[in-house]
C-alpha cells in the first residue's frame, strides 16, 4: 500500500496544532518553535508532493479513498491536479513565514488591562487553519471539501476576535468592541453562504446519488447523468454564491477590510493569502467541473461583477487612511481580476488566474507583513502618522517598496506573469471587458505609490525618528517572499508547467477552446495564414 502522502500532508499540522496546543502556558517560546517546526514539516511533504506529481500523468494523482458514510456515498477521497499542488505549495510556503511574522503577536501585554487568550492556542489556530486549507485543496469528494470548507471558518473566528491588532487608536475595549464585530462579520457573511452551499450539496446528492468528484464528471461526460437545466442553474448558483463569499466577489466582500484591518499582520495575511483562496480555487474545481453548461449561462454576469470588483477595490483602496484596510481593498481588486480570469473560459485566463493565485500570495504577503512590522513600530495604521521612514529605515522601506510594487503588478515580478495573462485571455474572447480591466492596473500604481510616497518619503516625523530597521527575524521572513516573487517573475514556467496541463482538463470540462486569432498573419512561405 502508498504511502498517504495526502493525508500526511493535511494530518502534520493538525497533530502539531493539538501538541501545540498541549504546551503549558508557562513555556510559551517552547510553543513557538514547536508550530514552526510542524510548519516546516509540511513545507517538506509540499514539496514531496510537487515532486511525485507528474504533469503530464492522470488529471488526478497519488489519489486516496476509503469508505467514509456508506450509507450516504460519502467517502475520504482525496487526489490532486496542477492547481491543487501549486496552492498546496502556496500554502505550506507561507505558514512558517506567517508563524515567524507573529512572534510575538500573541505574547501577554503586562500594560494592558485585559490579558490576551494564550500564546499557544495563536499558533495552534493558524496550524489547524493550515491543516483545513490543504484538505481542502485535496478533497474530491464534494462533501468532505464542505465540511473543510465550512470548519475553517473557527479557528479564523477565533484568530480575528481574541488575537486582534494591538495598534488601535481607541480603547481597549473600543478595540475589543472592533475585533468582535470583525469576527462575528467574518463568521456570519461565510456561514450564510456554506448554508446555501449545504442545500446545493444535499440537492447534488439528490441528482447523482453520491457526492464523488471523478464519478459525477464521468458521468456527465459519458451523458448518463440526468440533470435538467434549471436544476444545474439552481446548483451552480448555491455553490458559486459561497465560493464568492469566501474569495470575496463584490458585493459580498464587506467582511474583508474589516477582518484585515482588525486582525494581526500575521492573520490578515492567512486571510487573503490562504484563505480567501479556497474560494477561486473550488470556482475551478467544482463549478466549472460540475455544472459546465450553468457556469457559461452565468459568464456574462460573473465578469461584470468581477469588472466591479477591479475597478471599485481600487478606486476604495486609493482613498483609504488605514494601510491595512488599503491592503484588503487592492487583495477584492485582485480576486476580481482572479475571477475573471477563471470566466473568461480561455486557458490563458485560467492558467493566468492559478499563476495570480499564487502570485497575489506572495506579494500580499510580502507587503502586509512589512506593513506588519512598521506598524508595531509605530504603534498606528494610519497612513498620515508616517513620513520619511526611508531615511531611517532603509532596508524596512526598501523591502516595503518591492513588495507595492509586486502589488501592481511591475514587470519583472511575479504578478506581472499572472496579470498578463488574464488580460490577454480575457482580451481573446471578451475585448471590451479586457479594455475595461486594465483600468485597474492604473489605479494599482496610484493607491501603491501614494501609499509608499506618504509613508515612506518626504520629511522623516519625530515620532518615527528613532524607528529602528528590520530586525534580522523580520529580514528572514520578508527576504525568501521577495526572492520569490523576482524569481517566479523571469522564470514563471516552473509552475506554468505544472498548471497548465490541469487547466487543458478544465477547458475540456466546460467544452470549450481558445478563439483563433482573427487577423490574419504572414506565414513563413509568405502565404496567409489565420
């Protein structure tokens, strides 16, 4: 029998975020290296599966599957694709950068008036949080990506309303009051949509008669599965309205800047650049795997919203006095841009969406969390208390400028690969949609070098004079992100090669190719050629 390389891969950090959580109170750094550790552990099981996987092999690989709830066809499968291995990789990459990040994110404050929860369960949270994305991730049974993808939504809860921001100009309870309503934001805006995907779960089950990924894709494919038009448009919808909650899709998206802006560095980064991702990632998976015919009925709409959400994320994120909250309204400007890479049903778009998948990772991470560290600083997420923090923190702002300038997407890094892509994808079939996409690109520059220019130049403030550098803890988290995302923008084919020929099989699901080009070229011959 194989090794559960899959299983093994989800179990690590679970079985390190309960020794974590078993750590007594009073050894809390012994807590922090031990999460570290297991994080570490999965980064090298991550890689053990890039590895055996084989793009060029079966759609689905080093697949698993047990017997689970016979009695209702539910079963532990699990098996993954190109798209599934690169964000597995995302994920596992970013975690012992986000531990590292969070240091001391959760240590007790002897100043404050109300203690915070213990430092072992900050670093057990996001350990578990590790373990329920990955799953998710492998699963291709569409009941046990739900229950993953719906119990995720707890330990972020807790994340975001017991470990929130410290820097928070109001009171501690003023705090307090802000975190819980963030959390209880969060928890509510998501429950609702798994609510309505649970219906469509139920409703699947009804049609097909069990909840296999492989078997119902089969079964369409062969024309031996009875579903009618409206109930496919029914279903589709259920799933689609949660995977656009969590990705967020305007005008779901409200709980972001608040959960961003309230949670730690750290936690905002777990949020937009782990979590969020279940959501595009399963419009791939099972929207487009499961209900093809529905998902070009709704293409029109679903790219106008996504247009929205280019446009409106950016033009929010430019007026923005909160840096956190800027963050969060550029990461709803790039999920649009992810989305509508996805419909534009070209492989162009969706490998330029998976590449931007993993790329706004990086990026987002690399800039939130030197945010992070200019905030603690600081004491302030307040763009206006910043100024000249170049002249006295040089590296701080050096690595602060890269990680903006991968956010809109220069060439040379790697979201420029991603954007492009979805871009030229969208262009082939949808030419006016493209146009109007690319206003976003503009208004990036705009809310990023603004955001660089007020914090970073200009007269250096009396409160940041004696700001010191980053520290080399910090230089060791933000350093292998920005190699990351230099490396990935001249040499992206080390996971176009991995993705693409996943997305050959999405654009085989919904039956689609790519529109040929329509002016006509010279050929080598010196014929004409389409």
């Amino acid at each position: 029998m194989d090794f559960p390389l899959l299983t093994a891969t989800a179990a690590v950090p679970a079985v390190g975020a309960i020794l974590t959580a078993a750590v007594p109170a009073a050894r809390r750094t012994a807590a922090k290296w031990l999460a570290l550790f297991f994080s570490l552990v999965t980064l090298a099981l991550a890689v053990l599966v890039a590895v055996r996987f084989e793009p060029g092999g079966d759609r689905y690989q080093l697949t698993e599957s047990r017997p689970w709830i016979a009695e209702f066809g539910v079963r532990y499968e699990l098996g993954v694709d190109g798209i599934g291995v690169v964000l597995i990789g995302l994920t596992a990459l970013l975690i012992p950068f986000v531990i590292a990040a969070g240091w001391h994110d959760a240590d007790p404050l002897e100043t404050s008036s109300k203690r915070w929860r213990p430092t072992q369960g900050f670093f057990a949270l996001i350990l578990m949080v590790e373990a329920m994305v990955i799953i998710s991730f492998e699963a291709t049974d569409v009941f046990l990506f739900y229950i993953f993808f719906e119990a995720m939504l707890i330990p972020m809860y807790f994340l975001i309303g017991g470990f929130g921001d410290r820097a928070h100009s109001g009171s501690d309870e003023n705090a307090a009051a802000q975190r819980s309503y963030a959390a209880v934001k969060f928890l509510l805006y998501n429950l609702v949509g798994g609510l309505i995907m649970l219906a469509a779960v139920i409703g699947l089950y009804v049609v097909a008669g069990n909840f296999s990924l492989q078997e119902i894709t089969a079964a369409r494919a062969a024309g031996t599965l009875d579903m009618s038009t409206n109930t496919e448009r029914l279903l589709f919808l259920g799933f689609f309205f949660a995977f656009a909650v969590k990705a967020p899709l305007w005008p779901l998206h409200t709980w972001l800047p608040n959960a961003m802006g309230e949670s730690t560095a750290p936690v905002a980064v777990l949020i937009t650049a782990v979590v969020d991702k279940v959501g595009t990632f399963a419009m791939l998976r099972f929207c487009l795997g499961l209900f093809p015919d529905a998902s070009k009925w709704a293409t029109p709409v679903i790219l106008v919203l996504a247009l929205i959400s280019i446009v409106y994320g950016a033009l929010v994120a430019v007026g923005q006095r909160d840096i956190k909250r800027l963050v969060a309204y550029a990461s709803i400007s790039h999920f649009g841009f992810i989305i509508l890479g996805i419909f534009a049903m070209t492989s162009q778009g969706q490998s330029g969406a998976t590449l931007y998948m993993v790329n706004h990772g990086l990026s987002t991470a690399a800039l939130m969390l030197v945010a992070g560290f200019l905030i603690s600083r600081r004491g302030s997420r307040l763009i206006a208390d910043y100024g000249g923090v170049q002249k006295v923190a040089p590296v701080l702002a050096g690595t602060f400028l890269i990680g903006g300038l991968a956010t809109l997407s220069l060439p040379g890094l790697a979201p420029f690969v991603s954007e492009f892509l979805v871009l030229v994808g969208t262009f082939a079939r949808y030419p006016v949609v493209g146009i109007i996409a690319t206003v976003g690109i503009v208004l990036a520059a705009l809310y990023t070098l603004v955001l660089y220019q007020r914090t970073m130049t200009g007269p250096v403030k009396e409160e940041v004079r004696t700001m010191p550098d980053l520290r080399l803890r910090e230089v060791l988290v933000v350093a292998p992100l920005i190699a990351l995302l230099i490396g990935l923008g001249v040499y992206p084919k080390v996971l176009t090669d991995i993705v693409n020929p996943a997305v050959e099989h999405t654009m085989s699901d919904v039956k689609q190719t790519d529109p040929k080009p329509e002016v006509a070229v010279e050929a080598k011959n010196g014929e004409e050629a389409k």
